[in-house]
C-alpha cells in the first residue's frame, strides 16, 4: 500500500513533471502474470524512472546498505527504494547472489515483475557490456516471458558521480546545450522455454545471456563492449584503455 500510495501520488507525478521522460513500447509488457525486465544500466536513475514508467510494480534488487542507514536521513532513503519498488539484497556473490536468484524467483512465482540489470553495475562510459549469466538462470527456470528494456539518455541527465541531475547537455559540434528528456523503450518479449531444464549449461547460459544483450543493443542503439562492467570500471580507475585490453582479450574482471 506504502508503494502503491508513494508511486502513484508523490514519485511519478514528480517524475514526469520534472523530466517528462519519453516512454514507448508498454503494449509489450503484460497487463497481469509474472515477466522478467532486462534493462540496460546508464545511471542511478534508472531505478527512478522504469518503475514509474508503467502502471505494475516492478521490483528490483538494491544494495543492503541502502535500507540500512542511520538516523532520520537513512530512514528516509530507505522509504524512497520502497516506495519505487526496490527490495534489499546482498549483491556480495557467492551465496549472496543466490539468495537474489531466488528473491526474484519468489517474485515472478506470484506473477509480479521483476527487473533486473544483466550488467551488473552501471556502464562506465554510456556503452553496453557483456552481461552475466544470472539472468539466463533466471530466465529458464522461471520459464516467463523476458521484455528488454533499454533506458536512454539517462547518463546525459546524470553522469558518472553526479548526484544532482543535469537538466541541459551540451552535444559536440552543438553551439548551445540541449534539454535532456530520459527515454524508456520496452523491446518485444522474448521466449526461452526451449531450454528448459538447461539451467546448469554454462554454454546454454552464455547464449541466452548474449541474445539478451544484441536485443538491448538493437533497442538502445548503444555501442556493445566484449567485456563485463566491473573490469571496465577498474580499468579506467588505474588510467588504462578499455578498448586496448578488449583487443588483447584482457575483459575479465580480476
């Protein structure tokens, strides 16, 4: 009920009031049922603006610790992941990532949505990388239909370690700035149930996780990068090229 009253009566009308963001391609999500969301991941907003670009909740994991803050400003933060349909979980690994497995699993079992960010992380630099194979689990076992979702122009509103979003975004070769309007485009489902009881193939993973990918490229119109997110982001900490080691096949995280 908290979601429902905050969603609909505080979080989206801000939303579209401040940032009007463009939404197209909802007659490809299902009225009622269970459906597994797969969205690109450009910036901290994202989380904002898919849930409040439909009329069903969408839950999505979030980071413990964003639910566990003290004092008044913490509780504060914690309600606003609620309130737009996010849920703790320990994105740690190991056992961590299968206890998120299975939240989402829980989720799409009594027919909700489920959104999830193949990624895993935020991209470094507004491109796509490859994604890790927890989604394709996901996918296969819980047999629902798979709707990519590519968020675009999210990372112009609100780049790398900016808090605050920008609302103007001044484009090469462009004498004034533009106004940034934040698009969300939902793809055609996709159907993965003849691999069911293939779960455990890692080649089987490998290819599903990738069709996901080429669709969320085809969607987003984004560059795709042959390597995971994480080493991307370590890489451009310690002032070195993503693309060199991408052609040396260096894409690993370490």
């Amino acid at each position: 009920m908290l979601y429902l009253f905050l969603r609909r009566f505080l979080v989206a009308p801000l939303v579209r009031l401040l940032f009007r963001p463009k939404v197209t391609g909802t007659e490809h999500v299902p009225t009622d049922g269970p459906a597994l969301l797969v969205s690109n991941h450009l910036a901290f907003c994202d989380s904002i603006f898919l849930p409040v670009s439909i009329p069903r909740q969408i839950v999505f994991p979030a980071k413990s610790e964003y639910f566990t803050g003290p004092g008044l400003k913490g509780k504060l933060v914690a309600t606003f992941f609620r309130s737009v349909g996010q849920i703790p979980i320990d994105r740690s690994g190991g056992r961590a990532s299968l206890a998120a497995l299975n939240t989402g699993l829980g989720i799409l079992e009594k027919g909700g949505l489920f959104g999830i960010y193949p990624e895993g992380t935020r991209s470094p630099d507004g491109r796509l990388y490859k994604g890790k194979t927890g989604v394709a689990r996901m996918a296969i076992v819980a047999g629902v239909p798979v709707i990519p979702v590519a968020m675009i122009d999210t990372e112009k509103l609100q780049p790398p370690g900016s808090i605050r979003p920008k609302m103007f975004y001044r484009e090469k070769g462009r004498l004034l700035p533009r106004l940034v309007r934040p698009g969300v485009a939902f793809g055609e489902p996709l159907d993965f149930s003849r691999y069911e009881g293939m779960e455990r193939d890692r080649f089987v993973l490998r290819s599903v996780t990738d069709e996901i990918m080429y669709a969320l490229m085809d969607l987003s119109g984004q560059e795709y990068v042959d390597m995971y997110a994480d080493k991307a982001k370590e890489l451009l900490k310690a002032g070195e090229s993503i693309d060199e080691h991408v052609r040396l096949g260096d894409t690993k995280a370490s």
